[in-house]
C-alpha cells in the first residue's frame, strides 16, 4: 500500500497487487471488527467473578498454562486479526496501570461492542455512537467519584488492606489460601511502601517461586534469597550481624599452570608444596577476618580441602553464586563486589542482619536468606507449592494472583477511595447513565442508553458464572438499589446469604474502576471509527 498525491495535493492510496488485498469499508468493517472485538470478550466472559472459570492454555513448544487472569490468558493466545490484538492491549493496559481488574475491562469492551452493534442496525451513525459512549463515560467516572468512600487504614492496623487483597484473591486458584497470602502481599507492600510521598515501588518486592512444598508454606523474607547453600555442612546456618566479602576472584591458591613444569620427585617436595598451598590459603582466609569478614560469598568454586580449612577457621562461605545474585547481594547489602583479593578491605564488606541458611522438610534442598540488608528495603516473596502438581504452572500463577494483589495492596496506598465490587458499581453506573440519558435531546441518548445496558452486563456476566439467573438476579438487585438508594447491593457470587457488598468485604479501588470504564470506552471508540479495513486476502 502506498500514498500518493494528486495534482491538487489531496492524498489517495494506491494498492498494489489489488486481486490480494481484500477491503471491508463502512457499515461491513465496522461490523466485522465489532464480530472480533465481541469474540475475545466472550471468551474471557466466563471467567470474570469469584465462580469464574479458569482457561487452560497450551503453548507452541507445549507447555501448558492455566490462568484466571484477563491479562495472562489473552497474552497466551497466539490471535492474528488486529481488533483482537487491541483487545489484548486493552487488558494490558489495565494490567499495567492497575494490576487487576484485567477481565472487567474486556468484558465491558465486549458488551459496549455489542450495544453499539445493535445501535448500528438501528441506522445511528458509527460517530454519534462513539460520542455517546464518551458523554456516558463521563457520566459514569463522575457518578463513581461521587458514591466513592474512603478506605481507613494504618500501617499498624492493615487488617482492612488484608481483606481488599482476599476480594482480589479469592476468584483465583490460590484462593484456598487467601488469607495467608494476603497478609504475605499487605507486608510486602507495607514494607517498601513510601508512605509519606503515598507511592509504592513494587520494583522492591521481588516474588520468587520454587516448586516444593505446600502453598502454605510460602513467605516473606525481608531481604533477598538466593538459591544455594553454606559450603560445609558444619558450617553455622545462622550468622547474626553478617560482614561479607563479596568475591569475583578465584578463592584458592594459585594453581600451577599447565604450561609450567613442576617436578616433584620426592615426598618431601610434594609436603612442601603442600604446605605452602595450605600456607597460602590460610593467608587468604586470615585476611578475610582481618578486614572483619564473617561470610566469604564466592563466584567460584574451592576444593574441598580449602572448604575443609573454611570450616576450622570459622570462616563461613556460599560457592558458585551467579553474577546476578552477586550484584543483588552487593546492592541490598550494600557491599563491593571485589574483583581481586588484594583489594578487600573493611569498606567493601556488605553487611546484613542475619544470613541464615534453610533447608527444607526431608528434601536436600537448601536456601540461603538474607535479611535485614543494610541498604535495602528490598523483600522477597517465597512461593512454594505445586509439588502434587509436579510442574511449575501452580508457582507461575501463584506469581500473577499475589502480583493482582499487591497491585491492589499499592493503589489503595496511592489513593484510598474504593467502590464496591461484585457488579454494585457498574449497577449503580447503569442507573445514573440511564437517567442522564433523557437530558441529551440528540441521536446520542440512544447510545447512552446502550452505555447504561452495557454496564449491566457486569454483573449479569458474574450471576451467570456464579449459576445464577443473569437478568432475574441483576433486576432484584438493581430494585433494591433504587429502593433503598444504595449503592453497595450487588451479586452475591458466593452465597453468603446478603447482596451488601459493605458487609461482604467485596470493593475495588476507585481508580480501577474508573480505569476500567475508561478504558473500554476509548478501545470501543476506536473500533467504531475504524470504516475500512485492507488486508492481505491470504488472512
Ligand atoms: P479481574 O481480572 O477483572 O479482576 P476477576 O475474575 O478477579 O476479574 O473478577 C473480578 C470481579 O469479581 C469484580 O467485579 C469483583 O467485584 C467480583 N468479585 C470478586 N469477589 C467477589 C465476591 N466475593 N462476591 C461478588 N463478587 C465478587
């Protein structure tokens, strides 16, 4: 495809190759972008709530995911046609501004598509439909601010965090834990957390998984781990106060080179080479302690007679610790990675509270923690669990349902207003669009209109994956709401027994909410204005 100029400057597109080009224009691209949009909701509709079901998703190279999560399961799906792919972008979004709310978001895109189809086959121009959706937005985030409350907590009594973060929970597959990993996320936050600038740096948390163990079993280490163990077995696990030298250098004697001859021909020659190794070794050691070493961590690797010699000097060492784990180590502890032992010295120790090494249940596996760093605020979360399992899928989506969390955990700390979940946002929404719409004399209170209905699909998305009736349930509550002129009543996914979502414990930030209907609402826009489509035919 190329663009060229006539005579009087106004552009035209000239196609090359026209018999392989296929093009859709006006009412028929619009409806086959809508027929796009529409397919990737409806398939993410089913998993939208608590009750919502989980996709399995198999890879090119078949490793198999499973996921609860918008953002995760669209970004497995190899899909071609590029309204699609705007609909991946959309939960994208979401996911990178919000951290959860990713199916929300695709859902309401869905329905808003789906309204403006029928708005379409009413004759109401694609524009006018997207102008409507903008004033009804408006109404909506407005309407949002207005009925939004403040969430009350402090530091010392984050016990409403902890229930937030088990609403974002409890629809995922760790939800058997919610409890624990909820509380594991709110301290996380709250240990990096800014709280006089209201910021998080969720840089600072890092969250880790191995597979192992039971999913109750994961935890919050204030510090960094890394994956190896002390080098003697009667070396201490515990090092409180821990000064250590951080090493890239080889941590032996030098060895004799190859290409040098050394003849040992008697015992006595052998004793002294032996001695003088041992000698130099015990050098090395000594100038470790000197500089007030108490935990040698090494790039390389000693012989066992060296590791031998650490043990009775007392002189605790970590072997073969990666490059990156090292630069981790001298960050957090704020230590120089030293690349030539002549230049150790007391400055360059990193030091932390406690270094301690652990070992899990009968398994020879074993874990070095270090915490308490002096220079960081840095935490780690541990995940274990997926040992039934056998694979590293329950640890992978272990990591995207605390990454939601903390998510949460991170915008009520920026901003504490929440609205409640379970559909009572998008019910009240519906109701206060709805009666905006009589105040537009124009074409566009049709599709405000269409807005309000679109919202419902929210909640009527969460009765029916919960088995309820959709449009008997969202008409109870959506009456009850006007009756009492509340607006908490929402779908009650679990059975509890009350549509009060202040009494479930079920709300959701107020920017995430808002997030979302915005959101929609341009990805929507921007199909409706989309009239002309040219693709290759081979698609
Ligand atoms: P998302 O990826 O969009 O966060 P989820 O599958 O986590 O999708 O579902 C979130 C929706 O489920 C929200 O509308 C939320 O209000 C609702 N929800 C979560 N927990 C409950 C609950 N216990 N009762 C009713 N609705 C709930």
């Amino acid at each position: 495809m190329a663009l060229a100029f006539d005579e009087f400057g106004r552009p035209f597109i000239i196609l090359r190759e026209q018999d392989q080009k296929t093009r859709l224009r006006g009412i028929d691209a619009q409806k086959a972008n809508i027929a796009a949009g529409k397919a990737v909701a409806r398939i993410l509709r089913s998993s939208l709530g608590p009750k919502g079901m989980d996709k399995m998703l198999q890879g090119p190279d078949g490793d198999v995911t499973i996921s609860n999560d918008g953002a995760t399961i669209l970004e497995q799906m190899d899909v071609d046609n590029q309204i699609a792919k705007l609909m991946v972008d959309l939960s994208r979004s979401q996911d990178y501004e919000i951290g959860d709310g990713t199916t929300g978001v695709v859902v309401m895109a869905g329905a808003l598509l789906e309204q403006a189809e029928r708005q379409l086959d009413r004759g109401i121009h694609p524009i006018r439909i997207a102008e409507g959706y903008e004033m009804a937005s408006r109404v909506a985030v407005e309407h949002l601010e207005r009925i939004a409350q403040k969430f009350e907590f402090d530091v010392n009594s984050y016990e409403p965090l902890v229930q937030t973060c088990m609403t974002t929970l409890s629809s995922k597959i760790v939800n058997r834990c919610k409890r624990s990993l909820a509380e594991i996320a709110v301290k996380a936050v709250l240990a990096v957390a800014d709280l006089e600038r209201r910021d998080v740096n969720l840089d600072l948390i890092k969250v880790e998984g191995k597979v192992g163990g039971k999913l109750e079993d994961t935890e919050l280490i204030y510090g960094i781990l890394v994956d190896k163990d002390m080098s003697h077995p009667q070396m201490p696990k515990h090092i409180e106060d821990a000064h250590i030298a951080i090493l890239t250098c080889p941590f032996e004697p030098p060895k004799p080179k190859t290409k040098h001859k050394v003849d040992i021909d008697t015992v006595e020659k052998f004793e002294t080479l032996r001695k003088q190794e041992q000698q130099y070794f015990d050098e090395m050691v000594q100038k470790c302690k000197d500089v007030g070493a108490t935990l040698v961590i090494c790039q390389w690797g000693f012989d066992d007679e060296a590791n031998h010699l650490l043990m009775h000097r007392n002189l605790p060492a970590v072997r073969w610790v990666g490059g990156v784990e090292l630069e981790l180590i001298a960050i957090a502890t704020g230590g120089r990675i030293v690349p030539r032992f002549q230049e150790l010295t007391p400055e360059k120790l990193g030091k932390a509270g406690m270094v301690r090494e652990k070992s899990f249940g009968t398994t020879k596996e074993r874990m070095l923690y270090i915490e308490h760093c002096a220079n960081s605020k840095a935490v780690t979360i541990f995940i274990r669990g997926g040992y039934g399992l056998g694979n590293k899928m329950m640890i992978e989506e272990t990591k995207r349902s605390i990454h939601d969390a903390l998510c949460v955990a991170r915008n009520l700390i920026r901003n504490n207003s929440i609205v409640y979940g379970g559909g009572a946002a998008e019910i009240t929404c519906s109701l206060a669009v709805d009666a905006a719409a009589d105040k537009y004399p124009g074409v566009e209170q049709y599709a405000i209109r269409a807005f309000a209905e679109a919202l419902d699909s929210v909640p009527m998305a969460l009765a029916e994956n919960s088995g309820l009736q959709p449009i008997e349930t969202l008409s109870a509550v959506k009456s009850q709401q006007i009756k009492e002129n509340i607006p908490f009543y929402g779908i009650d996914c679990n059975d509890v027994g009350t549509n009060d979502m202040r009494e479930q414990n079920v709300f959701e930030t107020l920017i995430g909410k808002q997030q979302q209907i915005l959101l929609a609402t341009q990805v929507v826009k921007m199909i409706l204005k989309i009239d002309d489509v040219i693709s290759n035919s081979e698609y």
